[in-house]
C-alpha cells in the first residue's frame, strides 16, 4: 500500500482534492522553518536541565 497516483482519481475526485488543499489551514502561506530557532530551544533546554542539575547538586540530592 503506497500513495496513489494521479492517474487512478476521475475529475471529480480530484477536484474534491484540490478544493481540500486550497482551504483552510491549507491556504496560509508561511515561512519556511527557522532552524535557528529550533537551535535557540535547544540551549534554553539544556540550559535549564543543567541548572537543575546544578541545584539538586548542591542540595545534596544528587
């Protein structure tokens, strides 16, 4: 089972498709994925496990 082709959909169902995916959240333009960002969270996660890391070291938890 893989995706079909074009060729196996009639007119209409491909009109019914092509409706679907030009309304809705299907229409907004966005802007491209920001790797940078993604990056950013990175740091401020591993920036807040190392200061809970620190801490329950300090405490004496760990």
């Amino acid at each position: 089972m893989g995706m079909r082709s074009e060729d196996e959909y009639n007119e209409e169902d491909l009109a019914r498709i092509n409706e679907a995916l030009n309304e809705g959240i299907h229409s907004v333009e966005r802007k491209p994925f920001r790797f940078s960002l993604l990056f950013l969270w990175w740091i401020v996660v591993a920036g807040l496990g190392a200061a809970a890391w620190y801490f329950a070291k300090f405490a004496g938890v760990i």
